[in-house]
C-alpha cells in the first residue's frame, strides 16, 4: 500500500465541490456556489488588455516572486505605513495566501483560533498543516474578545477572521471590536489573518478600516482580485509588515517560484487609469439589488421562527431555522424541488450549527431568487409543521 505523510489523513473530501456538481444539473437554483456574477466581468476591457499585454515578450517569461510591481503599486491603497509594494506579496488566490500561512504558523497540533462559523476553505487550507480549532462564538458586533483572550492565554497563537460581509454569515466586525481584537493579538503575540477578500464590496452602512492598518507588526492581510475583476486569473495579495512579507516570499518561491507573470500583467493593465475605482461601483450596485431582491423574497415566503442576516455588502445571507430543522438532511429535499443551499454546520470546524445554512445571491437572475426562495419556503414551512 501506498505510504502517504501523516498530514494527508487531514485532507477531507471538500463538501462544497460536491455540492458545486449538484448546482452544474441545469434545473437547480443554485444559492451554493459563491461564485462572482459572470455579467460583471469587464471582458472588453480585459480583451484589449490583453493584446497589449501580449505584445510584450517580458509578460510571458518568469519574474520574481513578489509580483509585478505595477500591481503592487496599485494596492497600495491602505495605511500610510503600508503604502510600500515591499509591503505586499502577489500569490495565486488569496487561497494561496491561507496555504502560505498554514506553512509559517501552524505547526501540527497547533491550535488555530476561529469564529464559529467560519470560511470552510480557510478550515481545509489549515488541516493540511495538522491544524486543531478553537471555534469561537460571535455576537453583533464580531468574535468575542473574551473567547478569543481565553484561546490565546492557552497558547493559542494564530486567529483567522474575515470582518467583511462574512463567508458565509454576511456579517461584518465593528471598528470597536476590530480594535479589542487587534490589542489583544499585540498583547499575547499572536497573529490575526485578516481575509477580506469582499473588502470593495460594500454598498451600504459604514466603511470600516481593516485591522492591518490597527497593527504594524500583528496582522496578515489578504485580498483578492476575484470579486473585484475575475477569479479566473487568480490572483491575490498578502500585506503585512517587511519581514513577515520576505519570509512569506521564499515559502512561496519554493511553492509555485511566482504567480503567473501574464495574468498579473492582464490585471495591471486592465484595471489601470481607474477602471478598478469605475468597475467596484458597478459591482456594488450590481450586488445591492441582487441582495435586496433576496431579503424581499425571505420575508415573503420564509415561515415565521426563521430568522437571517442582512449583508452591508458582499455576497451571502445566513438563515437559522427552527433550532429542530437539520439544514444538512433538508438538502437532499432541497435538491430535488430545484433548489441548492450550503449546510451551515459545514462552517463549524468543532460541530453546531444543524439549523443553519448558507444562501449565495450573487449568481441566480432575480427571478431564480424569487422562484428559489420560495420553493425553499414551502419546504421549510412543510418541514416545521
Ligand atoms: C473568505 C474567503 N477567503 C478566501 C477566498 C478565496 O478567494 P480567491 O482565492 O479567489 O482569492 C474566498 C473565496 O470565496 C473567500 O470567501
């Protein structure tokens, strides 16, 4: 029999590619996938990029593993302490930047401290370093700060967030909480990985600034040009303090050596002379009204004893269900009508959350969100009773 390394009995079938095959049978309305809208994608804009950029041998040759400066230059968009391309890493999806730091931090049996639920793709990126959980309950305003001081004063050092229109609850940490959080990492040294790939998407309340501009020396942030431009480029960006950054770049060198030079010369070149300040308006009001009709169609349809979220930005709403549903049995049920959900208790990395699930409105027309939410009423209306 094959010999694997002990860290590969960690890596578990990902519930979210099956469920994406369910979504693929044309007859389903599928809220599963997080997908991008794929009307949103500027591909006249990138054709006439691309050309250019193909008319330079430099773009299809091997550069350097921090990424083009161009594309460095253009994120620099955040603290003044931080306005320096040395201050960033290009990697292959900001996926890629949760992998580069499951290498850094995570020794096996290290505990990662997380928000229950939290991003599955996040709690799949740190399994394969041997990584257990310490899930930590949130509240209105984000994770709580007691559960979080709890898990680092039992030497827990790494804590994974996404602030911003939360994969997958929607919600968003506020700047008091942001603060709390980021103290207490500077108090115990520990780090908190900022994931904020939807940071560009809010199209409603108050802009609220990231924890890496709260810390020069105790968070990680990743971005990402997926919901922005396409995720089809993969492309992504890490910033963080100098040295934390170098050593992110040689773990990278020996991962993929550097993100491909041609799609980060495409996204440079497309997204320049302000396209990507013109493009995200479009995107927000795109999503404004993709979010809207899916809260209209919850509060027509969802039986009373359901309650769920309300997204400032980004692309998903959280449901909760009378507490005896089991969103992950109801599926199958689901399915069938026509219609495809997450499973809450998939975000958990420690268990709960059964009467949960996870609504995507960014991919189905507005018709599909008012015929799919109303199946999925019905069902959970004939399932209660
Ligand atoms: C919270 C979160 N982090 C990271 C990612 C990965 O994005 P990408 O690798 O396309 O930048 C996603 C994708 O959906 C996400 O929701």
């Amino acid at each position: 029999m094959v010999r694997y390394a002990d860290r590969a009995a960690n890596v578990k079938p990902s519930t979210i590619r099956e469920i994406l095959h369910l979504t693929q049978q044309s007859e389903v309305i599928s809220f599963a996938g997080g997908l991008p809208a794929s009307d949103l994608f500027p591909i006249g804009r990138m054709r006439e990029a691309a050309d250019r950029v193909l008319s330079d041998a430099a773009n299809l040759q091997y550069s350097i593993t921090e990424g083009e400066v161009r594309l460095r230059e253009l994120l620099a968009w955040q603290s003044a302490e931080l306005a320096d391309p040395s201050n960033f890493l290009v990697v292959s999806g900001s996926q890629q930047g949760l992998d580069l730091a499951g290498k850094l931090f995570v020794n096996p049996g290290d505990a990662v401290v997380v928000e229950a639920p939290t991003y599955l793709g996040a709690l799949r990126a740190f399994d394969v370093y041997q990584a257990t959980y310490v899930a930590v309950p949130s509240d209105g305003e984000g994770i709580e700060p007691s559960g979080v001081e709890q898990a680092f004063r039992n030497g827990a050092r790494f804590l994974y967030l996404n602030p911003n229109f939360s994969n997958p609850t929607g919600r968003t940490m506020s700047e008091r909480r942001r603060h709390q959080i980021v103290d207490l990492a500077e108090e115990f040294d520990a780090i908190v990985y900022e994931d904020d790939p939807y940071a560009l998407l809010r199209f409603s309340g108050e802009f609220v600034p990231p924890m890496i501009t709260m810390s020069s020396s105790n968070v990680l942030y990743a971005g990402s040009f997926s919901k922005i431009l396409v995720p089809g480029l993969r492309l992504g960006w890490l910033s963080g303090p100098v040295p934390m950054i170098e050593k992110l770049t040689m773990i990278k060198q020996a991962a993929d050596l550097h993100t491909s030079t041609t799609t980060q010369a495409l996204a440079a070149e497309a997204l320049a002379d302000g396209f990507l300040e013109r493009h995200v308006l479009q995107v927000r009001a795109y999503y404004l009204v993709q979010r809207d009709r899916m809260l209209q169609a919850l509060t027509a349809h969802f039986p009373p004893g359901t309650t769920w979220t309300v997204p400032e930005g980004g692309m998903f709403i959280w449901v909760t269900l009378p507490v005896d549903l089991d969103a992950t049995s109801l599926l199958s049920q689901a399915v069938a009508e026509g219609v495809a959900y997450v499973p809450g208790a998939q975000f958990f990395p420690n268990g709960g959350g059964s009467n949960t699930l996870r609504l995507a409105y960014s991919v189905a027309t507005l018709v599909e969100i008012d015929q799919g939410i109303e199946r999925l009423g019905r069902l959970i209306a004939r399932s209660t009773s």
